[in-house]
C-alpha cells in the first residue's frame, strides 16, 4: 500500500468507538484532551500499558507511533507500508482507550521513523472527528463523541468546508475548507498537527506571489515523517486570515521549498486552536464557532540565517531577505569562526534574551567581524 506524505502523520481511529465501562449507551461521551500554544495532544492506553501522549492531527489519515512506544508494547509488524516512497512497519494493536474514555479494540498503527521530527510517543489522525458524529472543544479541552449523532448544532456557524474521503481504503476522511489568505480565497487541509497558521508549497507561493524576491523571510527547518528535509522552508509574515466570519492577523505562514508540486495548502494549528470544531459523519454538518483561545506564532530565529556544519566553524548558506543576518552583511558561503560547532552556533543564533551577537567571519580569505543585532522582523 503507497500512502502519500501528507496522509500519514498521524495515528489512526477506526469507526468502533464505545464508551469505557458502560453497559446502557449514553448519548455523549467526552475524552480529556491537552491544549497548548504548540499542539493538541490525548492520552491513550495502547493494549493496556501507557499512558502515551498521542498528538491530535487532523491532516493525517493513519496512526502513528514512534519507536519508544513500539519497543514498551512489544509489537511486531504484521507487514510495511509504503509512504512518501519509503517503507515503514504496520503495526496491530488490540485495545485502544482515548481520553480515559473512548474505546477502539483493533487499532492499526505505522512505524515513525527515528528521524521523524515529532515530540510525544505518537499521533493520532482525522478520525477521531470524522469518523463519527464528534466536536473539538479547544477551550474545554474536551473531545465530545455523539453516539447517538448531534441533537443541537445552533451554537455553531455553518463552515465552508467538506469532509474529502481517503483515496486508499481503511484510512481517515481529512477536512478541506475555503480559507481568506489576503485577497485570494483557497481551498486547504485543516491539519491540528501542522506548527504555523499556513504551509503552502513553493509552486503554489510562486502563484500567489509569495516568492517575490522582495518577500522578507526567515528561513527554518522543514520537517516530516522523514525527517527534516534538505532545503531549508521559508518563514513569512502571512497575510490575513479569514475562516468564515472569524480574521486572524499577525500570523506566520511556511513555504515548503522542498515541495515543489501541487501538494496540499494547509491551515494549521495556530488558528485551528481558536476555533471549536463540530462534524458529523460524513460531512453532513460542519460547524464552527471562535473560542477565547489566541493565536500563538511558533518561535523562530531572530537572525533569519540557515548554516551548515563546516571545518573550524559554521558556513552561511541562506540569509533570509530583511533580516537582521541580511543586515548584518553576511552573505551565503560566509564561515562563521567564533560560535563554535552547529548545536553551540545554532543556539546563539536563536536570539534568545539577546540584543546583538558578535561575529567573526570569513570571507575570500579574509577575516571581518560584523555585529547581528536581533530582533523580531517578520511583521
């Protein structure tokens, strides 16, 4: 089975859901999610050991789970799957308990890579809203489950969005909706798991004239089930943001330089996490209403620089336009001799707490010290 990148971030919930340790069904049941400025997460108990923490990502289709978790339960693969061309494990688990309250017996579960670039033991994908009558309550911090489908949805606007079903059998539905990025109005994925407002590929930036050679960026890793990728994305200030009646400004978008096709247009956790979700199976009804929550732009480098380990120091190889490194007058092919190794240069270079970072550079053979002065410039 050959799944695309996109659809495999996260972990899978099948369509067998039922409430812990209740004989006589009740109409609702609701799981304990965590809600943080980087990401929603959910506990889970995995064939009766855990707790693990699993990260809600709604624009994946699969269950994942890192090596940890797979080592602690003892699992063994039934067969590989192909995803983004690369071979991962399948994994079969028994019992799955969400929240302290969400049964699944029979889970399936995909292999993360060690260089996965993920935190917690896992994640968990669009089914856990769209394979039943459900709401996302960020605020509450609560996922409700309506067994016995939705009674009132009045408190919820009608959203601009569909449920599109999965092109391979035996994954998730995802969530497209029509999102306001500035003047254009796009069609993108809805991704929890995705860390800013928007990711966009290169090819469809270039059309929406993002890739202007006057665009102020900061270039920052890119990163997926694979690891992070060779080429750096670019981080911008985005345009505004409209989701129905809602606006969202100050916000960052990514460029995925390395993802130069038609690939998905995502709206991301920043602004997700403002807005409760309410989906009834099948996309009969898709409703949203604006939480208390605020938008919260990930940290990022305030020197706007990308650098690559060399001998006796660290080598420029992206200054981001308008940024303090482009200020500075370090160029790309610069070495930076006085930070010391990558994890002691990239460090310093974050900016935190500091006004300035002196510098020595080398350059045709020649030293020069320039002076980065930092400060927060995508606005």
């Amino acid at each position: 089975m050959s799944i695309d990148r996109r659809q495999c971030v996260a972990g899978g919930l099948a369509l067998a859901l039922m409430p812990r340790g209740a004989h006589a069904q009740p109409r609702t049941v609701e799981a304990d999610i965590v809600v943080s400025d980087s990401r929603v997460t959910i506990g889970a108990l995995i064939n009766g050991k855990g707790p693990f923490s699993l990260i809600v990502d709604t624009g994946a289709q699969i269950s994942g789970l890192r090596q940890g978790a797979v080592d602690a339960l003892a699992l063994k693969p039934r067969r590989d799957i192909r995803l983004g061309g690369r071979p991962f494990p399948l994994f079969a688990v028994d019992d799955l308990l969400l929240g302290g309250a969400v049964r699944q017996q029979g889970a399936l579960f995909f292999g993360l890579g060690e260089s996965a670039q993920l935190s917690g033991d896992g994640l968990v994908d669009a089914g856990i809203i769209t394979s039943v009558d459900s709401e996302l309550l960020f605020e509450a911090q609560r996922w409700r489950v309506h067994l016995a489908g939705f009674s009132d949805t009045s408190r919820y606007g009608m959203a601009e969005a569909r449920l599109e079903p999965a092109k391979v059998a035996g994954l998730s539905a995802r969530l497209f909706g029509r999102v306001g990025v500035g003047e254009s109005t796009l069609d993108m994925v809805w991704d929890t798991g995705a860390h800013h407002a928007l990711s966009i590929p290169a090819s469809q930036a270039r059309r929406l004239g993002l890739l202007d050679p006057a665009q102020v960026y900061a270039p920052v890793p890119s990163a997926g089930i694979h690891g992070l990728a060779r080429q750096p994305a670019r981080l911008f200030a985005a345009p505004r943001i409209r989701v129905g009646e809602h606006v969202f400004e100050g916000l960052h978008g990514v460029i995925r330089m390395d993802d130069d096709t038609e690939g998905a247009l995502i709206l991301g956790y920043p602004v997700l996490r403002c807005l409760d979700l309410a989906i009834a199976r099948g996309g009969a009804f898709i409703g949203i209403r604006r939480n208390n929550l605020k938008p919260i732009n990930p940290a990022y480098s305030l020197a706007g620089i990308w650098i690559d380990p060399a001998p006796n120091g660290v080598r420029v190889t992206e200054v981001g336009v308008g940024s303090p490194a482009a200020e500075a007058g370090l160029r790309p092919g610069d070495l930076i001799t006085n930070l010391g190794d990558l994890p002691a240069a990239l460090a310093k270079l974050r900016g935190d707490g500091a006004a300035e970072l002196a510098l020595i550079v080398r350059r045709q053979n020649q030293s020069e010290a320039l002076t980065l002065k930092f400060r927060d410039y995508l606005r």
